[in-house]
C-alpha cells in the first residue's frame, strides 16, 4: 500500500509542478502604469491585463502643497493599453510626476522628476 501511496503521490507532484509552471500566464493581474513624465513633460499611463472597461484618467501634475495643478487625458470604456498627457512647462520649473486613474477606485502616481529648468 505505501508504494501505491508513494507513486500516486509522486505523479501528483508532476501534475502540480506542471500547473504551477503555466499559471503565470492565466494568472496575470491587471493593473495600471505610471512613468515618469518624460523631457517634454508628457506623461503616459495604461491599464494593463484588465477585464471590463473603466474610464480612465492620466494626469501630468505639479508636486505643490496643497493643491497639485495638472494636464489631463481621459478616455471612457478604456480596457487596455497606453494613454498620454501631453503637459508643458506653463505651471513653472519644479517637482512633475504621472497619476494614472481608473474609475474602479485604483490609482497609482509615478516617482517625481524635476523639468522645465530652463
């Protein structure tokens, strides 16, 4: 009986290692992007890996206290893929980052970089 045991427990292992090794694939969570707004000061955020539609939100702002003044593209029943807000320098020299917005509740910022120098 153990070796029975052993074997239908060895052949279950191979089974499981085998679905572990595929299931990245399935498993793929959706999620939102930020980068850094780049020379330009345009920023570009996605959706990515995502089911259903959302509207989608991406904002090139200005790290001030209190309110953060922003550039903005939006696009309703947005599933995947990139989206871009074009910014400038006419809010000033300073602290500039991408938030990315979904209408789910979900939102994530990029990390700050500094622009419009001049």
């Amino acid at each position: 009986m153990r070796r029975v045991l052993a074997g239908t427990l060895a052949a279950a292992g191979i089974a499981l290692s085998g679905i572990a090794v595929v299931s990245p694939a399935w498993a793929a969570a959706c999620s939102l992007g930020a980068d850094q707004p780049n020379a330009y000061n345009d920023g570009k955020g996605g959706r990515y890996n995502c089911s259903g539609t959302v509207t989608l939100k991406v904002r090139v702002a200005k790290d001030v206290f209190g309110w953060d003044p922003y550039w903005e593209s939006s696009v309703a029943n947005f599933s995947n893929g990139d989206l871009w807000a074009y910014g400038n320098c006419s809010k000033g020299s300073g602290s500039f980052y991408t938030w990315t917005i979904s209408s789910s509740g979900n939102s994530l910022e990029s990390g700050r970089v500094v622009r419009c120098t001049g």
